[in-house]
C-alpha cells in the first residue's frame, strides 16, 4: 500500500475461487488482499509460485510444497509463503479455517 488506508473487505463479495474455497478479496499496489476461508476438507488443485502473508483467524490449513514437504498454521499462528517452493493450501480438518492472506505482487 502507498498511503494509509483501510481494506473495506466487508464491501466485497463472497466469490468461490475453488470448490469450497471462497475469498472476499481487494487490490491495492499491485498487492491482493483477502479473506479467505476452505471449508473443511476443501483444497487447491493448483501449485502456486506467488509470495504470501498469511494469518490463520481460526480453523487449520495446511500448504504443500511442490519440493516435498508442508507447513501447516493453526489459528492463532502466521506464515509466510515464499517464491523459492511452490505450493497449495489444503484443509485436511473436520471444520472450517479462516485465513487473512496478502498475496504479494499477485498481479
């Protein structure tokens, strides 16, 4: 961001970004902002090579790494995910997560 600011997410719409996977999601400098919430078992088919902040509000997610390995955050916890391994998230728990995630430079 290049000047102080507030992210209306709550001005955005729910859009389903895989099944059973949906974000509420803003731009602003080139950085993606979002909430972003699997629902339980829901996960990404695709490997992603872009950066991210993210922040677990509740539940558990899990991201694996193209290279063979995983992280996984529960709530309470944050991770960055980095362009040196690709990766895709997964919520392999009976219950929801919710994640605040800063994609950087998404776009």
């Amino acid at each position: 961001m290049t000047k102080t600011t507030v992210v209306p997410f709550d001005a955005e719409e729910w859009v389903e970004e895989n099944p059973g996977v949906r974000a509420q999601a803003r731009e602003d400098a080139g950085d993606r902002w979002a909430i972003v919430e699997y629902a339980a078992g829901a996960s990404r088919p695709d490997w992603c090579d872009v950066a991210h902040h993210i922040y677990v509000i509740s539940g558990e997610i899990e991201y694996d790494l193209k290279s063979g390995g995983k992280v996984v955050a529960r709530a309470g916890q944050g991770l960055f995910l980095g362009t040196d391994d690709e990766h895709r998230g997964a919520n392999r728990s009976s219950a929801p997560a919710r994640l605040v995630v800063i994609d950087l430079g998404a776009h």
